[in-house]
C-alpha cells in the first residue's frame, strides 16, 4: 500500500472529487443490495397467492421499486465512472507534463546514461500502470470491500445469521485461490512476455543477418532455433491460459458448493418454519454477489503491485536533480572566451578527454579545431556551453567563469548547429525559427539564403510551410544541415558555432557557404569544427586536437609548412579531390 | 461453426488459411466441441433441479430426505464436472490456438528466409520482424478470444434458452427480448464512441513521438532556450488526450457496463411481472421464477462477450491479411543438381546487372579466373565490387550475362554444392554465442577432422589447443572473448571447413588493425595455387601478390593487371589510390605521436 501513500498528495488534493466518487459507489452497492431483497418479497407474495388462491396480488409496488432502482444504480455508475476514471486520467496527466518538465531541466549527462526506449517506456507504460492504481485500484480495492461488509451484514442480520455461517464456508477457499491463480497468471505472463521478446530478437537478429543466413545455408538451422523458441512462447502462453482457466471452475466449484449448503441447511429451516421461499431465494442472490469481492481482493493486489514498480521507476526520474547547477544570476556583457589548463574526463572515465587545453577567442574572430575522430572536438564544444561541468576557472567568458553565469544567459551567447543536424515534425520555416519565434518571413529568408538552402526550399510542395518528417517531405543530410546552419544565424547570438556542420555538404556548396559567413559576420565570432580542412583554410587560427591534447596551434598558412597532421591531411585531401575528380 | 463477420468477404484467402486450421485437427476439435456441449448442458441442469426442489419438495412442503438428499447430489455432480468439462473445453481450445499460431509463426519464419534477397532490398527489417511476432501473436486472439469465447458463449446461451423454453415458454420470450437490447445497445456504442477512441488513440500515439522526439532533440531544445515553449506544446498535447479520454469514457459509462445492467434489470421486472400474470391464471409454478433468476444472471453476460469480441475479430483479421500476403511471396527458384564444384574455374561472360531498372551498377564484365588464382577487385564505395560477390552467391541473379563454374551454369549447381563449394568471409565476423567447435561448423554436422584441418588452415588450431575446453570453449557475451585477430581467423576457419573450390573475401572497409591484417594475408598466402580467390579489397597493401587486380569504375573494369603493372602505369587509377593509402598512413602516424 505504499503506492496510495505516495500518492497522498494527489488522494489529498482530490478528495472532494474521490469521496464524491465513493460514496456513488457505496450508493450503487447498497442500492444492489436491495435487488434480491425485494425479489424475495416479491416471491413470497406470489407464494401466499397461489397458497390462498385468491388470485388477489399486488407485487406493482416492488416492480416499480425495481424499476427506480434500476434508473438509480444506472445513474450512479455512470457519475462514479465519470469522476473516478476522470481524476486518474486527471493523474496521468499531470505525471506525464512533470516529467516532460523534468526531461527538459536534463543535460547530456542524464542523456548519456538513460536511453531513449527507457525514458519512452517510463514516459507512457509506467504512468498508464500508476493511472490505473489510482482508478480502478481504488475502485476494486473500496468496492470490493464495501459490498463484502454490507452483503455480509444483510446475510447476517436480515436473513439467518445460521444459513449465512453455512452459507460462507466456500469462499475463503475461493479467496485463497483467485490469490494463488492470480500470482500464477502474473508470473506465466512475465515469462510469456520474456519469450515475446526473444521471439521478437531472434527475428531482428535472422533477418539482419539474412545475407550471412544464405551464405552459410543456415536457413535451416535458424528456423529450428526460431521453432524451438516459438515451442517455448507456445508453452508458456499454454501456462497463462491454463492458469487464468482456473478461475472459471473456482467460482463455479465454490459457488455451487455453497449453494448445495444453503439449499439443504436452508430446506431444514423452512421445514421448521424459521426461513421463508423467497428469503431462500434471495438469499442464493446474494451469495453470487460475493463473487466479486472474493475477485476484486485478488486482483487489488496484482494491480497495485505493478503500479508500485511502476510508480518506483517514475519517481526516480521525478526526484533526479538538475544535472547542471543553475543558480547564478549573470549576464555575460562580451563573449570573448580564455580556456586555461582545461582538463575534463567523462564521468566513470579513467581517461582524459581534453588535456591541458589552453586558448583564446577573442570577439569578432573565427576559430577552427580539427583532428581525428575521438580527439574531443565535441567535448571541448559543449564544455564551452556549459552542457558538461567543468572544473572552475578553467573556461572563462568575459573574464568570469562560466558558473557565474545563468544557464540560459549563457546559451543566448552561442547559436550552434550539432553535428547530428536535428529537425522537429513541424514546417521548415518554424524549424529555422525555433529560436526567434518572432522572426519575419523576409528575415528567415535571408539567413536560408546565407545557408545556401533558399532554393531547395523554394522547390518543395509548400515551399517555407512544408513539414519536416514522415507527415512531409523527407530532407537530404545536407538540407537539414543547411536548415540548422539558417536556425543558428537568425539567432544573431555573438558566438556561432559549427559542430562539423558541413559534413554532409559538397565541397562547392561549402565554399558558398563559408564566404557568405565571413560577409555576414563582421563582429560576431565564429567556432568551426571540421573534418575538411578546405572549411577552416580562412580561420583566425586553427587548433589541431589528437587524443584531447593540443598538437599543433596556428592558421593555415603556418600549419601548412609544418610537418604534422595538418599538413599531411591537406595534402590527403587533396589528392583525394583529385582522385575523385578523374 | 462457420463464422463470418463483417468485412471477410474480401479477406477469403485469409479466412480460409486461418479456418484451415480449425479444421486440421478432427479429432481435438470434436473433443473440444464435445466438451462444450456436456459441459454447456451439466451447467443448465443445476437451476432445473432447484426448481424441482423448490416446487415439487419445499412448496409441497415434502420433506422426503432421501429423494431431497438425492436431488442435491444430482445437483452437487452436475456442478463439478460443468466445471471440470468446462475447464477441459478451454484447454483444448487453448491448445488448438496456440498450435496453429506455433505453425504459422514457424511456417511464416521459414519461408521468409527462402525468399530471394531481392525481397529484401525493399523490406523494412523492423516490418518483417513485427509480421511474424505481432501479427501472428494477432491471429492468436482471433483463436483464443473470437472463435473460443464466441463459441461457448452462443452455444451457453443457446443451452440457457432451450432450458428456459423448457421451464416455460411464455417467460423465454421475455427473455428473448434482451439479445436484441444488448445487441443495439452495443453497437450504438461503438458507433457514438467510435470517433473519440479513435481520437484518443491518435493523441497518444502523437504525445509518443513527441516526448519520443524532444528526448532526440533536448539538446536543441536547450542549446536555444525553448523549453517553455516545448512544455507547453506538450502540455497543449496532454490536455487534448484528456479531454479526448473523457468524451470516450462518457460514452462507455452512459453504454456499457450502466446500461447493460440496467437492461437486465429491466428483463427482470418483465419476468417476476409475466409470471405475477401466470400466477392470477394459476399456472405458475414459484421454482420456475427461481430458475429464471439464476439463468437471468448468466444471460447477459455471454452477450456482452459476444459483441464485445467482434472488434478484435478485425483487428486479427488485418493482421492474418498480412501474414497471408508474407506466406504467398514466392520462393527463391530451386537450383540444379549439380552435387560438387571440381576444380574451381570461374567465368564472368558478358554481365549486365541492375538493382532497379535504369541504374545500372554491372555493365558488360567479362572475367575469367583459371583454378587456384588470386583475383582482387579494388574501387570506390559503389563501384559494383561487392555486387560482384552477390552474384556469385546467387543471392540475385545477372540482368543478361551468365556465370559459369567449371563450364557449367551457376544455377545447375545444387544449393549445398554452392553452400560448401564457395566460401565467404564476410566484412564482419560474426561470432556465435556457442562453442568454438559450433562456431565453426555453423550447423552444417561436419566431422571432428575436417574441423580441425580448417582450424589448421588458418593457424588456430594451436591457440584453440591451449583453451582449457579445447574445441568445446565458449565464446560470446559469456565466453572466451578473442581478439580481432583471432576472430577473423575463426571466420576464415569457418569458410575453409567444406574445403571450398572458391573462396570469396569481402575486406572490412574499416581500417583494419595490424594484426589482422596479417592473418588475412597470411591465410591468402597459404591458400594461394590451391583455392580460387575473389578478394575485394580496401587495403590495397594485402594484394600485392594477386595474380590479377581488377579496377572498377562504375561497374566497369577500367584497370587490370598485376600490382607491379599497374603501379607502372602512370596515372592509373590504381596507383593514385594505392599513393592515396600510402598518405593516410602518414596522417595516421601523426594521431598516435604526441
């Protein structure tokens, strides 16, 4: 039950609207109750009739009893359904818009360590599972209880306390078992699930493969491993069914014993005249009302279980602290920046990433890293943000540390393109300004055409309206790069930085590009990350990283004469245009 | 039982694949059938004998404990094995489910993987995986839940009636009076509901991909400062689902469950008021009422089911449609009965061959490798190499053109003469979580011997000697992991294990590390004279020694000729590339100094 005291606050915030909703229910029940009650009498009116034979009866008032009742309990269940349903979606909702709040205070750290699939599944299954803890949780939970006390209590006290102790002999058995079955369902139906899910692989991994399956003639041997684990997803289904089977012949076995009791114990009574027909009657009514109870007991429990887990698992999300501090209050004034002795290793790394880095980018100047894959070009940029925290002092911006800053402030300074250029399923134009919501048509037009990409994007269906993703059109790694390069611009922010932006550009389109940057960004200063060394030939100076150190430092024309990677690798490049020239 | 619900008529071929399977097995389903109708019939016993009980025992007030005592025992045993033979029918139904699913699911398996890899070229993986996972775990429900559910239902009912037409015919029709109700009632349902639990379905597939999408892209979202803006698009989306969820849950609490009772309470009045009727012409027996009560009480039940169930039977029968459509793609065409390849001489003769029409990605190739040479194929990604080796395994088949093994046509060779004629090394070894021994078998029960030579071959035999379980080690996740090295031998032991005639290497294009690079060599080496070799190679420096270097630009051989030939050639292809590698090995001198 720790799952409904840590959502107290919820139960205690609603509780207006839950009592509403329980006390509907405890209306429907009682109202239930009166069904067999009034039958009964009913029956024992005809009885005396047909015994009198006066032909004279009136059972219209229990008929029209029934009837209001009927209209009554109707209305109640759908009030109770209404509110009590409502509030747990209520719940739901409120739990999936925390943790999307949550996801969004976030860094690359907390990104790093939990995948997507993971956060998808606690996002919506997990809040589904809790939902239904708080729904029909507490419906079953509070139901069940209630009609179990007040049919009891009817049994008891209006109809033959002796016949209800006969009576009831069963159904501990019964409760005993819808226990057991449903711990037996539960457990089958996770191994069910767990075969599911090594069906569902050994097809992923098969059919991958099926060049390698058709070069080794394995065709045979997959299937009968697929076979064998399909036998096993079979079997345990079997185990489920045969499980959930049970309860069928439970309630009937229970029930019919029960009745068997009620009968004869009941036919004694009656013989000594302390039990009418219609009370014999109404009395086995009731004992089919105890089904529900017996069943609701059992299943409180499984689902409460999984909302627990499930609860635990969002929770856990919900608690996470913010994964970079943000507490200053500062706005950078400038944006020149001074890296000093910057050493960084990832979390769980033995390893450092960046080594004794140390520059200088002053305002208005163009910077480019380059080197091989793995050298850290990455890291370094998004320590530069503030997406990693830094030791202190060891990145400045306008001369202070870059904690001192606010988190957002700091971002304002720098419009970057990643290397994975990223698009969200809305129109390109709301894409290029994701960060200027307030942009004009004309000023999203100028940066795209900065970008090279203004044309492209004349041509689609909608031209700037089009949507991006499966409901649109799908774009080229080079489009979406160019649409990321046009989203940073508009920004207008002081630093602009491209994260190997131009990798999926061709060689002609990036000269375009480069020389429309260095047109439209007199004062602004730029960090350009590159695996073409063509992209950085203009830059200010060039830093040149292989395993997080710094090698080699200077602009093209002093790298050039010196012998290392970076003459080495624009002669490379070169030979390789040549290459793919002829 | 023949059912056919709504929108079968098109789905014939579907329908009959699935009801095929109904009928398979004679025996299993009369016994399940058998089971129901005993079952069906010990279950509307019970309330008959109350109402003997009640009338002729208790309302005569005839306590004769012998025949009360024997009453209950009837009553006690039709009871019991109601339930036991109620219990049994379900199993066997169960079981009838779940083996035709088994039998899809294993037929749905193997013949996908006889399908031509040309059906591959255009079929999503992630597609295919959930046709025979999902889909057929679809066609399950169609089984257990539709055809089991809806057969003992209607027949409980039908039982239900006839013991009430029994009791009394006038009180049956009132009764009768409820399947229309509940019937309408349910469809009015799914007509006022349908709207928005398709709407609510949409919404939450739509806050999927958005919470999906902004984990992709929090990085954006936080690098430009827009998470307010994001927060609150989706909480615009959440609010819809909300609203969306309740206006589905109005119209299941105003239909479903509220009013189904409500009918029942209604049959109810209708009944104790026909039999007030009966009892003011004095025809009426009170046991009769006690035995409608009880049957009242099953009644409505069953028909909810019934009704209930018909959505999932189209569910599973779009399902079925696809897995029908999987099963009647046509198999790869049978080969020839050629049992051996002899000596190994291949022969390109004129080839042509496009992927989609228009694009053509071979074009008039004429290669012809004497037995035992090394012929390596060099060019640009998409030059057509690996093109070349799909050929050659059959895996598609020449535009125009024809390959010739020993002088006879590719695809007069047999299936296994192929499979153990041709070996391949493919780019990436693959390892197996077994055994070494299984890892180089791969299933194809070759003997201890042979195993061994291969392993010999490509000089593992010694280090596998030095494993403490020898040939019976374990590798993988769990295993014994070998280095990339040891891998590739591992592969190329496989390849070697049918002592092929042919043998095909497909070079990792990553850069491949030192080590390996010399077992591959060394192996090429020891082969060479022996096997003959195709080698598409990336590492120009492992085919130095190759008979003949083919250059392909474009699908086409622009070069060909031994290393020291066309390194002699000014401007060759081959030499800029080969001057090219050389380069990169000078940048890459330069990452590892500091």
């Amino acid at each position: 039950m720790t799952l409904f005291n840590n959502l107290s606050w919820f139960f205690r915030e609603h509780w207006r609207t839950y009592l509403v909703a329980l006390l509907m229910l405890a209306g429907v029940a009682m109202l239930n109750l009166a069904v067999p009650y009034l039958i009964g009498l009913a029956i024992d009116e005809l009885i005396t009739a047909t015994e009198t034979t006066t032909a004279e009866t009136d059972i219209r008032p229990y008929l029209l009893a029934l009837f209001v009742l009927g209209i009554g309990v109707y209305a109640l269940r759908y009030g109770w359904r209404l509110i009590l349903f409502g509030t747990s979606y209520r719940l739901g909702s409120i739990l999936r818009a925390r943790f999307y709040q949550r996801l969004c205070k976030q860094g690359q750290a907390f990104y790093s360590i939990n995948s997507t699939g993971d956060l998808m599944a606690r996002a919506t299954n997990d809040v589904d599972a809790i939902e239904l803890a708080a729904g029909e949780g507490v419906l079953s939970g509070f139901d069940g209880l209630l009609t179990f006390i007040l049919v009891l209590i009817i049994m008891f006290a209006v109809i033959d306390w002796r016949l209800t102790l006969v009576a009831l002999m069963p159904f501990p058995v019964m409760a005993w078992a819808f226990h057991r079955i449903s711990r037996s369902v539960h457990q089958h139906f996770q191994q069910a699930l767990d075969c599911f899910s090594r069906l569902n692989q050994k097809t992923q991994e098969a059919l991958s493969g099926i060049r390698l399956v058709k070069a080794m003639g394995r065709e045979e041997i997959e299937s009968q491993a697929f076979s064998s684990i399909s036998e096993q997803a079979a079997d345990s289904n079997y185990r489920v069914a045969q499980a959930e089977a049970c309860y069928d012949p439970v309630i009937h076995v229970c029930l019919s014993t029960a009745l068997l009791f009620t009968m004869s114990y009941g036919t004694w009574l009656i013989w000594q005249q302390q039990l009418s027909i219609g009370q014999l009657a109404s009395f086995t009514m009731y004992l089919g009302q105890l089904i529900w109870p017996m069943f609701a007991f059992g299943w409180l429990l499984n689902i409460v279980e999984r909302g627990s887990a499930a609860f635990k698992r969002v929770d856990q999300l919900l608690k996470t602290a913010d994964t970079i501090n943000d507490k200053a209050v500062l706005t950078p004034t400038g944006a020149e920046l001074r890296v000093r002795n910057l050493t960084f290793s990832y979390p769980n790394s033995h390893t450092a990433t960046l080594n004794q880095l140390s520059f200088d980018l002053p305002a208005g100047k163009v910077l480019a890293i380059v080197g091989p894959t793995g050298s850290g070009k990455t890291t370094l940029i998004q320590l530069l943000m503030r997406q990693w925290q830094s030791e202190p002092d060891m990145i400045l911006m306008d001369g202070l540390a870059l904690s001192q800053y606010s988190l957002k402030a700091l971002r304002d300074q720098y419009a970057y393109v990643p290397q994975d250029s990223f698009l969200f399923s809305i129109s390109i134009a709301e894409n290029i300004a994701l960060t200027s919501p307030s942009a004009s048509q004309d000023e999203i037009e100028a940066v795209a055409k900065i970008a090279c990409i203004h044309q492209d994007i004349l041509s689609f269906p909608e031209a700037y309206q089009t949507q991006v993703g499966e409901r649109g059109v799908t774009l080229s790694g080079g489009q979406r790069q160019r649409i990321c390069i046009a989203r940073a611009l508009l920004s207008k922010a002081p630093v602009l930085i491209l994260d190997d932006a131009l990798s999926a550009v061709d060689v002609h389109t990036e000269q375009q590009i480069i020389t429309h940057l260095k047109d439209s960004r007199n004062e602004q200063s730029s960090i350009i990350i590159s695996h073409r060394l063509s992209a950085v030939e203009h830059a200010d100076e060039t830093l040149v990283l292989t395993h997080g150190c710094l090698q080699q430092q200077g602009n093209h024309d002093q790298l050039i004469t010196q012998d290392g990677w970076y003459s080495r690798m624009w002669t490379y490049q070169r030979m390789e245009a040549r290459l793919e020239e002829t | 039982m023949k059912q056919k619900g709504p929108g079968s008529s098109h789905q014939g071929n579907t329908f009959s694949l699935l009801m095929n399977y109904v009928y398979r097995d004679k025996p299993l389903l009369a016994k399940a059938l058998l089971l129901l109708l005993l079952a069906t019939a010990a279950d509307v016993t019970g309330p008959i004998l109350a109402k003997i009980y009640i009338d002729d025992y208790l309302l005569q007030s005839n306590y004769h404990i012998p025949s009360l005592a024997l009453l209950l025992i009837f009553y006690l045993i039709s009871q019991l094995s109601a339930a036991w033979l109620r219990y049994q029918q379900t199993l066997r139904f169960t079981d009838m489910a779940l083996a035709a699913v088994l039998d899809i699911r294993k037929r749905a398996f193997s013949h996908i993987l006889k399908l031509p890899m040309r059906f591959f070229d255009h079929a999503m993986t992630g597609q295919l995986v959930s046709r025979i996972t999902n889909d057929t775990e679809a066609i399950k429900d169609l089984y257990v839940q539709f055809l089991s559910v809806v057969l003992t239902n209607t027949i409980l009912l039908f039982g239900i009636i006839v013991a009430m037409g029994i009791l009394n015919i006038q009180l049956m029709f009132f009764a009768l009076l409820l399947i229309p109700a509940v019937i309408s009632v349910i469809f009015l349902y799914q007509k006022l509901s349908g709207a928005a639990v398709a709407k609510t379905r949409e919404l939450r597939s739509e806050i999927n991909a958005n919470i999906s999408e902004s984990i992709s892209g929090m990085s954006v979202i936080q690098e430009s400062n827009q998470q307010q803006k994001f927060i609150k698009q989706f909480s615009d989306l959440n609010n819809s689902y909300y609203q969306a969820r309740m206006r589905s849950i109005k119209a299941s609490a105003a239909l479903l469950r509220p009013a189904i009772d409500l009918l029942s309470i209604l049959a109810l009045l209708g009944i104790i008021w026909g039999f007030g009727q009966q009892v003011v012409e004095g025809v009426a027996e009170i046991g009769v009422l006690y035995a409608f009560l009880s049957y009242l009480g099953r009644f409505t039940e069953p028909l909810a089911e019934i009704t209930q169930r018909f959505n999932l039977y189209q569910q599973a029968m779009v399902a079925g449609n696809r897995v029908y459509q999987l099963i009647e793609e046509t198999e790869e065409q049978p080969l020839g009965v050629i049992n051996e390849i002899d000596n190994g001489h291949l022969l390109f003769k004129d080839i042509n061959f496009h992927y989609q029409p228009g694009k053509t990605v071979l074009r008039q190739l004429d290669i012809d490798i004497p037995p035992g040479n090394l012929y390596a194929v060099v060019g640009h990604t998409g030059s057509g190499k690996s093109t070349l080796l799909n050929l050659l395994l059959n895996f598609y088949q020449p535009s125009t053109g024809q390959i010739l093994i020993d002088n006879q046509k590719l695809t007069q060779y047999s299936h296994q003469s192929l499979r153990s004629g041709i070996g391949l090394i493919p780019q990436e070894p693959f390892i197996l979580a077994a055994t070494i021994y299984d890892n180089i078998d791969m299933g194809r029960g070759l003997k201890q011997s042979e195993i061994e030579q291969a392993a010999q071959k490509a000089h593992l035999h010694d280090v596998i000697k030095t494993m403490p379980e020898g040939y019976q080690t374990m590798l993988g996740e769990r295993g014994v992991r070998l280095s990339t090295g040891q891998r590739q031998q591992l592969v190329i032991a496989r390849a070697l294990a049918t002592s092929p005639k042919i043998l095909l290497l497909d070079e990792a294009t990553a850069s491949v590390d030192s080590e390996t690079e010399q077992v591959v060599q060394r192996a090429l080496d020891d082969l060479h004279g022996t096997v003959t070799m195709i080698v598409v190679a990336h590492r120009l420096s492992t085919i130095r020694n190759a008979d003949r270097i083919l250059v392909l630009s474009h699908g086409e051989i622009i070069e060909s000729g031994s290393h020291h030939q066309l390194m002699a050639t000014p401007d060759s292809l081959y030499r800029s590339m080969y001057q090219l590698q050389q380069q990169a090995r000078l940048v890459e001198e330069t990452e590892h100094s500091h």
